[in-house]
C-alpha cells in the first residue's frame, strides 16, 4: 500500500494561476522519488501538498486529494502531520526557531509530545547522525550555513518520520557537503521525495524520477528508464558538459589583478592569505572550492565591496557583482526601477537589461511579486546594465534549473569580449562548461591555477 | 550553571551596585562584571562594552555641572541660564564617579546577560508561557538577521556602483528591509507549522537537575544582596 498518494490535485495559490494541474502520484514505503522540472514548474508546490501546508498554510483552491499514511490533508493540519511527514526547506536561515543547536532539534520533539526523558537522546542521536553531535550547545547564529542545513536535517530526522520531504536542500552546499546530506538523508529509511537543480548528484541517490512542467506531471518513470527518458529529450537534466561554449579563451589586457593579497574579519585568522590572480578582458574565470574558503571574500575584494589588508588589489575600469542572494535585489518597488539604480535612472537602459535576460514586459511589477526564478534573473539584469569592465558573479546558478543555466552561460559567453569575469560557484558541470580557466580553492590556499597558454 | 542561577547572581551584583554606598565597592563590582562579559566572542561583547562605558562617561562628565552639593570647589564658571552658576566641587566629582560606577556596574551585568546565558533554557526553566518563550527566541535572532539583510542590501547597491551615504540613502533602505523581514517571518511560520507548532499535547525537555554550583550561585546572590545593604 503506498504511503502516500495524490489523486488528481489541482492547486492554485490565491490569485494565481494554477501552480499544480491534475498531478496524481504515489509515494512507497522506502523510495526516493526525485521531482525534476524547471522554476516555477510546482515542485515546491507539490511538496507543500504532502505536507498538508497546501491548501492549509497558503489558502487558494484545491482540487482533488493527498493521503498521507492513512490522512486525507484536507480535514488534518500540518502540525497534525507533524511527525508522520517531515520536511527541510531549502533555506535553513528561514526555519530555525530557537538559539541552541540542541534546542532547535527539540522543538519538533516537543511539540508532537515525546515523553520528556526522550527528547534529549533522540536530539543528540539525530545531530550525531548527521555528523554534529559537537554543535549541540552551540548558538545557532555562530553556524556556517553548512552547518546550519545539517542542524536543520537532525531537526527533522529527529522526529524520525515516514516521509521526508526535502525542498532543494543542497542548494547552499559545496558539492561534497551535498553529497553527503542526501545519502545521510537516504540511509534514515524514510520515503523520501525531494526536489533538485542540480540533477547529477541527485539522480545518484534516487530511486525513482518525477518531472514537472507548468504543473503538470510529464514523467514518472523508475530511475533507470527516466536516465534514458531524459537523456533522450531533457539531455541538460542528465548531463550539463553539453553546454554550447566557446572555452578556453586567453585575455587580453589586464583588469583586476590580486598581488599577495589578504584579508581578515578577525584578526589573526585570515580567510584569504597571499592570494595571487590576474583577471584579463575577455576572459571568464571561475573560482572554485569548499565552503568556508573565502571565495565570497575574493569576489567582494575583486569588486571592492572590501579592500585587501595586505598585499594589492588593482582594477582597472567598473567592477559590477552579483550576489548570491537575488532577495536583496528588491529596493525599488518596480522592476525597470530596480535595474536602472546603477545606470542613474536610466529606464531605457533597463528595459534593454531586462529584455535580454529574457523579463521584457514585467518592467511594472513589483520585485518581490517575482517568482524565485526571475528574481535571480532581475538581479543579473541588475548588475549587467552597468556594462562593466569586472563582471564578478557569486554563485549565479543557485536554484536555477539547467535549461536556464545554458542560457545563463550562453549570455555570459557572448558577452565576454567585453569584460573581464569572475565566477564564484560550487556548480562543477556549470564551471566546466563556461570556464577559460578555474581557480580552486582550498581554506584561503590556491591549489590549482592553470597559468595562461 | 543553569541560567536561573546565573541570573540571580547577576541580578543580585545589580541590587549589590544600587544599594552600596561606597565607590570602590560600586567599582569592583562593575570591574568583576567587565571580566565576566569578557567570556563572550569579542565581535559579540564590543557593542555592549563600549555602549556601557560611553554612557559611564557621559554620566562622569555631565553630573558634577548639575548636581549642586559640597563645599570645596575645584573651578567656578560662568552663570548660564537655566542651569546657573556653573561650578565643579570635590564633593560633586566624587558623587559623579559613584553615579558613573552604578551605571556601569547595570550595564556589565545586562550585557553579561545578554551575552552569556542561554535564553532558551532560562525562559522555558522559568515557566512562563510557550508563546513568550519563542517570542524572546525569535527577538534575539531578529537582530542579527536585520543586520545581515541590511549588509545584504547595501552590498546589492555597492556592487552596483551606488555609493550607500548619508542618512537620507540609508532610512530609503527601512522599508525593504521591513518588508524582507515580513517575508521571512512568513516563512518561519510554515516552517513551525510543519514541525508540529499549535498541536495539543505538546511536551518540554526535563530541567537538568540542580548542582552544587547552581546552589553556590544561588547563596552568593543572596550574600551579594545582604552585603549591599551592611557594608558595601
């Protein structure tokens, strides 16, 4: 009997159009079922509906039925559910609750009503599982978002439930963390149904494959037979080496050159130590590694957001950076407003920016009544209408799906005659595609940087 | 030591600060607290130490010219309206050191607070509400999250070229970060829900038991507060 099953569920959030169209699925004890699809495609919305948090938490209209293990969730709440489903998010800064790491894991366990002599050893079992058994008396706002999304899988592998739903949990991680979080997640036995833009891991760990389109389910196939599915018609989902690139090209002259330089938040403990590079027009550099090894750091120097304490930092011309977060690209109340801030207002000049990030005709629209998936496109329309020499990019393709990331590396490709480019990213097959050269990082130390041919 | 007792010994050096009467013994209490705050990282203690001592000091210099008490000036100054003659006794210096050593003292020990006891366990260990509790949580991690947004934001203008001065530009950045931080908090809302939040039945993690340093804390607050009164 599955342990849970969808029933033709059409769903639309208040005032909008139909998020999930007719979807029917089931989910067996035991299986991992990977939804595939690209923003916007109800992903998110799907596993809110397993949850019970759709129609719940969010309102709109709901058609059809979810059961879960035995829980029609129209007529039972989510913190009903609670327990029976879990679910991780895919920002852990925006679903921790209390200041103690032991404390945040126990707050589901208290709240579902384990008898008080079991929450602490179930907590301490579910950090040590996770590998942070060491954080427990640690305050939650000392933790690197690493460490944070692993203290919010213990939170919900603590509850120890029969299905876990996880929303794009490896977004924020580098590629072993991520790793590492699924299988940790896979060997709790739990069903699992999680989303992912990044497809080669995941397709690795899971057993069966989901693909969305506008709501609609457009693929449910065992693993095996989606791998040959999608490799026949969605080839970028299977493997992104096929990005149409014109790699490995030399620079020209010089733009932004790091000599010996470092930089500390706190003294004595330096993120980035004697670091060397040479930027040069026309080229595009990706700058690789684990968390915690200072490449947001070299990209904020590189764009003089901050300012080396040894060594030298030269540019030469206009430096633009993109930030990982396209939520902080949402000052102004219109869209064209947004991206004509660096061009002193220049509307004409934004609506060009827009178009050619392919947001022609949301120029009216509030920033924040974006989807997730134009938002990390406004903010590239943002830094790209500046036209700079420097053109530094920290982690761009973060919940972007690989359709939008060949598009991505096409537009920075065919832009790249004109500036220097300076890539921050954990997105391996991205980097291969789109990189003249990479950088590797390992905790401040260079480990690898190719020198020009 | 379990944050209750930790409170009592810090409330009871607060009481121990306002009821002395001597401005060493008001000192070395406000001395004692400093070298507790120092246990917390030091990104996290300047703000409260700094604040603390700026006020101290303000309160040294701005007491003595409002306070009109003692016999033996040191400088006698111009009449000023409303405030008079403008003078500085030795008595009015001495009183002025004492106020300054109290303030201190408070502020050393709420820093302390706020810095080194864990919240949630004091607050749940305290009984009051749930609802309270997580209030208080949540309050505590608004401040820095605020404060990354706002880094965040102004990074987003930076990198950009827009230069963030002046405070005209930076009040225009009040209602983004309002209205990100609404967003948030409807985010954290799903995310409780799905955890359980509201659900009847609901249990809470067992008080650790008592220890002998809990009880030690708990004697030496009372001893700190009957020395207040007898001979500090």
């Amino acid at each position: 009997m599955a342990l849970a099953r969808v029933e033709r569920v059409t769903y639309a959030y208040p005032g909008a159009a139909a998020a999930l169209r007719d979807v029917s699925l089931a989910v067996d004890p035991g299986e991992v079922v990977l939804l595939l699809g690209a923003s916007g495609s109800g992903k998110s919305t799907l596993l809110r509906a397993l949850a019970g948090l759709v129609p719940h938490f969010h309102g709109g209209r709901f058609e059809g039925r979810v059961e879960v293990c035995g829980h029609d969730t129209r007529k039972v709440r989510p913190s009903e559910l609670a327990g029976t489903v879990a679910m991780l998010f895919q920002d852990p800064e925006e679903q921790v609750v209390l200041t103690r790491v032991v404390r945040e894991v126990a707050f589901g366990l208290e709240n579902i009503g384990t008898p008080p002599r079991e929450i602490v050893p179930r907590a301490l079992d579910a950090l040590r599982t996770v590998g942070a058994r060491h954080l427990a008396e640690r305050p939650v706002a000392e933790l690197s978002g690493g460490e944070l999304q692993r203290v919010c899988l213990a939170s919900t592998l603590a509850l120890q439930p029969e299905l876990l739903l996880l929303d794009e949990p490896t977004s924020q991680l580098d590629p072993e963390s991520a790793e590492g979080l699924l299988e940790l997640a896979k060997s709790s036995g739990a069903a699992i149904v999680f989303s992912e833009q990044r497809p080669d891991r995941a397709l690795d760990v899971a057993t069966r494959v989901v693909f969305l389109e506008s709501g609609r389910v457009v693929l449910d196939e065992p693993i095996d037979r989606a791998r040959d599915l999608l490799a026949a018609n969605r080839p970028t989902w299977v493997s992104q080496t096929n990005f149409a690139t014109d790699c490995c090209r030399v620079g020209e002259a010089s733009v932004c050159r790091f000599s010996d330089a470092s930089f500390a938040y706190t003294a004595g403990s330096p993120v980035v130590d004697r670091f060397d590079l040479e930027l040069r027009r026309g080229e595009l550099v990706v700058l690789a590694g684990p968390n915690g090894s200072g490449k947001t750091t070299i990209a904020k120097l590189a764009a003089g957001l901050l300012h080396a304490q040894g060594g030298t930092v030269e540019r030469h011309g206009r430096a633009a950076l993109l930030l990982q977060d396209p939520g902080h690209y949402v000052i102004r109340d219109r869209v064209d407003e947004e991206v004509a801030l660096g061009v002193g207002g220049d509307r004409s000049r934004a609506r060009a920016a827009l178009a050619a990030v392919g947001l022609a005709g949301l120029e009216r629209r509030h920033p924040r009544d974006l989807s997730s998936g134009e938002r990390e496109r406004l903010a590239l329309a943002s830094v790209l209408v500046i036209e700079p020499d420097l053109l530094v990019l920290d982690e761009p393709t973060r919940g972007v799906d690989p359709e939008r990331k060949q598009e991505l590396a096409t537009l920075l490709r065919n832009g790249a005659a004109t500036r220097a480019t300076l890539i921050v990213t954990h997105d391996r097959p991205f980097a291969a595609a789109v990189a003249d050269r990479t950088v590797t990082l390992e905790k401040g130390l260079t480990l690898a940087e190719p020198a020009y041919a | 030591m379990r944050p209750v007792a930790a409170v009592a010994l810090l409330g009871a050096a607060v009481a121990a600060a306002l009821l002395a009467r001597h401005t060493i013994s008001v000192g070395m209490l406000a001395v004692a607290l400093v070298l507790v705050c120092l246990r917390a990282p030091r990104s996290r203690r300047w703000p409260y130490l700094v604040g603390t001592t700026l006020s101290a000091l303000a309160l040294f210099v701005i007491t003595p010219f409002v306070e009109t008490i003692g016999s033996h000036p040191l400088w006698v100054g111009p009449i000023v309206p409303v405030l008079g003659q403008l003078d500085v006794t030795r008595e009015e210096l001495w009183s002025a050191l004492f106020q300054a050593c109290r303030l201190a003292a408070v502020g050393f020990a709420f820093a302390a607070y706020a810095l080194l006891l864990d919240h949630d366990r004091l607050l749940s260990g305290a009984g009051i509400a749930r609802r309270s509790v997580l209030a208080v949580a949540l309050a505590t991690r608004l401040v820095p999250t605020l404060e990354r947004d706002a880094g965040g934001l102004v990074d987003s203008l930076r990198g950009r070229g827009v230069a963030v001065e002046g405070v005209r530009r930076r009040a225009a950045l009040m209602s983004p970060l309002l209205a990100g931080s609404l967003e948030r908090g409807l985010n954290l809302a799903e995310a409780m829900e799905v955890r359980g939040y509201g659900r009847s039945g609901r249990t809470r993690i067992p008080a650790p038991p008592w220890t002998p340093t809990d009880v030690a804390g708990l004697a030496v607050a009372a001893l700190l507060v009957v020395a207040g009164v007898a001979w500090l």
